[in-house]
C-alpha cells in the first residue's frame, strides 16, 4: 500500500513543479489560489 502524500502552502510554480516529480499525491497553497472571505448572514 503507498501512503498518500499532501504538501501544503504550495506557492510558486517552482514549487508545485518540484513536488509533482516527486511524487506528492495533494498540493494545496496559494498557486491554486487564494481563500475566499468567510460569508456571514
């Protein structure tokens, strides 16, 4: 079984070009873009 792997605070495509070859399963950062404000009702 491999175990998955996720790589956070992903922020330069440099970065997210690294992590790919190296095989990481999950990326999250701000490369894939920025958090949304918090809705309030």
């Amino acid at each position: 079984k491999k175990i998955k792997v996720l790589a956070e605070m992903v922020e330069k495509e440099e970065e997210y070009k690294v992590l790919k070859e190296l095989g990481v399963d999950y990326l999250q950062g701000y490369f894939f873009g920025r958090p949304s404000p918090t809705l309030l009702n």
